[in-house]
C-alpha cells in the first residue's frame, strides 16, 4: 500500500448517521483530514513498547478512500457521551490534551504524544493487545446540523491474514501477510468541538467492551459517561418501565403475563407514536390506574436511586433510542416448553383461566393465515 505525498484538505465521502425523525445527525461529506498522527501503544505489563511517530502521517488519495471507511462507518450508534472527572473537568487527562489540539490544530502530533503515553499508562492487563494509534483531526463537519471540527482517536488492535497473488515469469506465486480489516475498526472515538465545558460531544466504538479488562478504553483512557440527552432519557425511561412491569409490578399486583404484555405493547405503542415524552400523559394514557401510577412513582424514585442517575419527567423521545429498545420489549408469553404466544394488539382477545385440566389461555381472532 502506497502511503506518500501531501494529505491535507482531503474531502471525506462517509455518512456516519441516516436521518431519522427528530434525530441527531453527524455527516462529514466534504469536510477535511488535517492532521493524522499514528504511534504503536504496547501492553507494558507483557514489556511491549510505545513507539512514537516523530511526523504526521502523509497520505495519499489512492489512500484516503480506505481510511476514512475504516475510521468513519463503524459509528452507527446515536447514544453519545462525554468526558467526566471526579473534581473539575481539567482533571481529566483526554480532555486537556485535546482541547490543546482543538486550540491549536498544529498541535495535533505532540498532544497525539501525549495521549498515546497516557493510553500506553493504561494497558495493565494482561489481555489488552497492542496495536496502531491514530490522532485524526476532522476539518468541518455537521452535528445537528451545526458546522463543528472533530478528532477522532483510533486503535486497531487485531490482524488478519490475507493473500497476495504476484506473477512471476510465466506462472504466478502466493504469499501469505497479515494486515488491518479496513472493516473492523477495534476502538475508536469522534470528539466534536462542541460543548467544552460539559465534556464535548463524543461518539465511540469499542468492539470488545464486554469483558472488564477491556473497557480501559472508555473508562480508564477516555473516562467518559452517557451524556444525559434525549436518547439517555427515552432509554433509561424505556428500560425503568420495562423493569417496573416484568419484575416489580406481579410482586404487588395479581397480573397475569397477559396483562404484562399488554402493558408493554401500550407504552411501546406510546413511545413510537409520540413526538414528547410528559410523565402525567404517560401516565394517564399507559398506566390508567391510580395504584398502578403510585407503584410506579416509589419504584421509579427507588431505580434512579439504586443507580445514581436522573430519570427527567419531560424530553423529546429520540426514535433510535426506541429502535434499540424495542429490541427487548418482547411481548412473549411462554408455557412450559410446548407454546409461545405472542401478544402485538387488543388485550381483549386472549383470556386466562383454569380448569380441571390445568390453567389456560384462550384466544380470539378474525383471520387465520
């Protein structure tokens, strides 16, 4: 791969976020590639080094097209967090050495320095891998429809084999090399320069945040939290009423799995058809019931509590939030290992008894396919 020449103001074609109704969008479509700087972070617990690039990466065209895909199209998320810190945000290292970067976009390589030393600092498990770093500045992009720049912080961690085929004389030979899958992006980040104050507004992947030793990325390098925006607050409320209906609601009240799915199925229905969440019209239109709205007032007082966060009363719903949600608001009914019924509509056509044979439902309908 031919990597030379001069690589500023290269236009970037990658639509990070469709447009989706009231949602946020990012778009880079002729913004900029500035600066790139790239070092290699080892795991000094197993005595690999950090090796810092002395110059910034000059790239191409023939090479453009393919970095910006395998920076850009992983971020398909529309849940956004931002940097945090225990005492004044200062305090956090990430947000210091790229709001110097921001300030100073020429800064770009020596800040890159200091956050691959302070990424390196992090590896000290032993199941963290080493791999490239990139310090990416993006010239002029869009969020929410506001012109903004962005730095994108990149790690790819895994190879790959792959097989080139070269004709040698009148025959041809393979050989066998390992490289970077430019569409499996390992870790990466997009910070936008908006927000300052509160953190930015950042964007992450991280492909392999399920195990603990791997979340150094989010937690321990970047130290960032859910920005508490309208996907923060349709996802927590969405999440928080599904807890309240399938594990606290049959412990104070005789409700059958029926009257569960039919709860679900309504504020589901609530959340996909209106615009404005209002914690009285939620109420009043999915819980009906007196008793049933002070239950869930207490156990919504005792959730955010339990997990130290504000659940707000009003908020734009973010439709991707539901998307992701309605994901896990199945509405299944399942009896030993023999049925399962699913329940998508009126309550009223399926009825729950018990005779001498065993307990029952029973179900109406108007069509069979």
């Amino acid at each position: 791969m031919k990597i030379s020449g001069a690589y500023a103001n290269l236009p970037l074609f990658a639509l990070l976020y469709g447009r989706f109704k009231n949602s946020r969008m990012q778009y880079f479509e002729g913004s900029a590639i500035t600066h790139i700087a790239v070092h290699k972070v080892g795991n000094q617990l197993e005595d690999e080094y950090l090796t810092l690039s002395k110059k910034e990466l000059a790239v191409d065209p023939e090479v453009k097209e393919l970095m910006t895909r395998y920076f850009l199209n992983p971020f398909k998320s529309e849940e956004y967090f931002q940097f945090y810190a225990e005492g004044h945000i200062s305090s956090n290292e990430a947000w210091n050495y790229v709001s110097a970067i921001f300030e100073t976009p020429e800064q770009t390589l020596a800040q890159s320095k200091n956050l691959a030393q302070h990424l390196y600092n992090q590896g000290t498990h032993p199941s963290i891998k080493g791999g490239e770093f990139y310090v990416v500045y993006f010239k002029e992009g869009l969020l929410n429809g506001e012109t903004v720049d962005a730095i994108g912080l990149f790690k790819s961690e895994n190879k790959e084999p792959f097989l080139k085929v070269l004709p040698v004389e009148d025959a041809f030979e393979v050989e066998s090399e390992e490289g970077i899958n430019i569409n499996k992006l390992d870790k990466g980040c997009m910070i936008f320069n908006t927000d300052k104050e509160n953190g930015y507004i950042i964007s992450i992947v991280d492909t392999k945040n399920k195990s603990p030793e791997a979340r150094y990325w989010t937690d321990s390098f970047l130290r960032i939290q859910q920005r508490q925006d309208q996907y923060f607050n349709t996802e927590s409320t969405m999440a928080l009423y599904k807890s309240y209906v399938v594990d606290h609601l049959p412990e104070q009240y005789n409700v059958t799995k029926a009257d569960q799915a039919d709860l679900l199925n309504r504020s589901l229905s609530f959340f996909k058809e209106k615009q404005h969440f209002d914690q009285e019209t939620f109420n009043n239109e999915v819980l009906h019931h007196k008793e049933y709205v002070e239950s869930f007032d207490r156990y919504k007082q005792h959730y955010a509590a339990e997990r130290d966060i504000e659940i707000a009363d009003n908020f734009s719903i973010s439709p991707a939030a539901v998307k992701r949600q309605n994901r896990s608001y199945k509405s299944v009914i399942k009896l030993d290992k023999n049925f399962h019924i699913y329940i998508h509509g009126d309550r009223n056509m399926i009825e729950h008894g018990e005779d001498d044979k065993g307990r029952f439902y029973k179900l109406y309908f108007h069509n069979e396919e």
